[in-house]
C-alpha cells in the first residue's frame, strides 16, 4: 500500500515572521532609516546645488574663452584700421600720434552714412575746442564716406579722423613740428621735442569728442577701450624728449626727459555708464609721463574732479 507524501507547510505570514536571509533590523538600525529619510530632501538639494555650481562654472569658462576670441578679433581688426588711416593719410612713414577709442561692448551708430546734417556727421566735420587756434582733432577737411565702410576726414601728411558704425574712432597726426611737436622746428642735431601741451589739449578733446559721439550710439557702450600711441619719434638716431610742467613763456620749460625708445603705445580701459573726458584723458597722458621717467605731479594743466586727477580744460582755456 503506497502511503500518500504529507504537503510541505506553507511559510508563514504571520505579522513579524522574517525570511532567514533577512535578520530582523535593530532599534538604532531604525532609528539611522528614519534620520535619513528626514535628511533626504536637503541631500537632494545639496547635490543639485553642486550640479549647477559645476554647470555655472562650465558655462562662466565657455563665454569667458569666447569673449576672448571676439576681443582678439576685435583687436586685429583695430590694427588693420589704425595702420590703413595712416597710410591713407600718409603718416605711416616718419614720426606720428594716434588716439583711438574701440567699444569692447557691442554698439551701433546707426546715422553714421546720413547727409550733413546728422549731429554726428557735424561733429565729425566740427569737433569741440577750448580755444580759437587750439589743438584739436579738426582736420580742416570735410568727412566723407570711404567705399561704405567708414566716415573720413583727412588732411594728407596732416590730420586724419575717421569713424565707423560700430563707434570705433581714430585720429591720426604728424608727430612733428606741424603738430605734436609744434613749436620746435627741426635742426640738426636735436631730437623732436613733444609739445606738452598739444599733447594734453588733443588727448583731452579726443576724449570730448568721444563722449559727444557716443550719446548717439544704441545701446550706449559701457566698456571702451582707449589708445596713446607715438610712432617712430625719433629723427637721426635720436628719441624725442618731454619737458614737465607748463609751457614756459618762451620755451617748453626745464629739465626735459628723453624717451627710452623710438615709440610706445598706452593703453586703458573704462567700463562704465558715464564718460568722463577729463580723468580717461588724464590716465593716457600720465602713462607717457611714466614712460618719459617722470613723476605724476610734472603733467601741467590738471586738477582733482572728486577723488581722482583729470584734465582741467578751464586752465587750457585761459592760455593765448
């Protein structure tokens, strides 16, 4: 007789009943679970808020290497411009001065190819002045427009002061007797002597004419850069010198410095809302100062605006 086999009993389910493989968890295992649990929330965010420092940084390093690129174009371009106005003018060859501004923020002057009109063309044609027969940017020449590219006055061998619709403007003049170095015609055996202040005045009145053009500008650029440069100031092996302090009555004063080499360029640049003329000025004219090995107290023609050294136009304006 074949005996039936007995069923194999069911596991039970029995509340509080654990498989052999799960030990039961102890109070303090329990205790940590619910902690956790509790802190679960402010782990999540803490680890997002890592997630997107990391992302801020990435996208901070992407756009800081891309504004790198514009800029270095943006300077290239600049070169090529600076050095087709001079030769444009004919003053790529001898001694030469060069101011210019560049926006480092992007802008527009979208009236720059209107008719004579144009508040920017007239200051183009009419820049500002401290004094009848002073030393400015006026070219004495009409602005024209260059194959649809740029507006430009020039006075060959002279003057030449032009400007694009993307607000870029420079000035370019002979470094000697007729301009920079006015006053001194050359002999031999002597260095070009910089004018101080024809030097001071244009810088000054450069930066004036910035301030006015750029009003006209969308959006209003609230980075620029700004350049001094002396090119080849130097005739028969000799730099160019610099005297301190004001013109004397009957010469450019005492103790002139010679330059350390043939030519330099300064440069700086002003971020901000507002343009002052007299500090940015002030700035580019005390690095050649510098360069010339003299201390900041020897620039002439300066007072405090607030709390920073500028260009004092009223004294400019008082000189015959």
């Amino acid at each position: 007789m074949i005996q039936r086999r007995d069923r194999e009993k069911p596991i039970s389910t029995e509340l509080g009943t654990q498989p052999a493989h799960s030990p039961p968890k102890t109070v303090h295992e329990i205790q940590a679970l619910l902690r956790d649990g509790l802190h679960y929330q402010d782990r999540i965010e803490e680890r997002f808020g890592t997630l997107e420092a990391s992302i801020d940084r990435l996208l901070s390093s992407k756009m800081e290497e891309e504004e790198a690129v514009q800029d270095h174009k943006r300077r290239e371009v600049l070169r090529t411009r600076l050095s087709v106005a001079s030769g444009e003018a004919g003053l790529h060859e001898g001694p030469a001065y060069v101011l210019w501004a560049s926006p480092i923020t992007r802008t527009n002057l979208p009236t720059l190819f209107a008719d004579e009109k144009d508040p920017v063309v007239r200051l183009l044609a009419d820049p500002p002045e401290l004094r009848r027969s002073g030393f400015d940017p006026h070219t004495g020449e009409r602005p024209r427009i260059v194959r649809g590219m740029k507006r430009q006055a020039t006075n060959k061998g002279y003057k030449v002061l032009e400007l694009w619709p993307d607000a870029t403007l420079i000035f370019c003049a002979t470094g000697g007797s007729d301009f920079l170095a006015w006053g001194r015609y050359y002999k031999e055996g002597f260095p070009l002597r910089i004018n101080q202040l024809v030097l001071i005045e244009s810088t000054y009145l450069f930066l004036k004419l910035v301030q006015q053009i750029y009003q006209y500008a969308t959006p209003s650029p609230s980075r620029i850069e700004f350049g001094l440069e002396l090119r080849q100031m130097t005739v028969a092996g000799k730099n160019c010198i610099l005297h301190p302090g004001p013109l004397a009555d009957f010469d450019f004063g005492i103790g002139a410095q010679k330059a350390p080499e043939a030519g330099n360029t300064f440069q700086l640049e002003w971020e901000g809302a507002v343009l002052q003329p007299e500090i940015v000025a002030f700035q580019l004219v005390k690095q050649v100062y510098e360069w010339f090995e003299f201390p900041n107290t020897a620039i002439p023609y300066t007072s405090l605006f607030g709390d920073h050294w500028g260009i004092d136009p009223d004294q400019i304006r008082k000189i015959f």
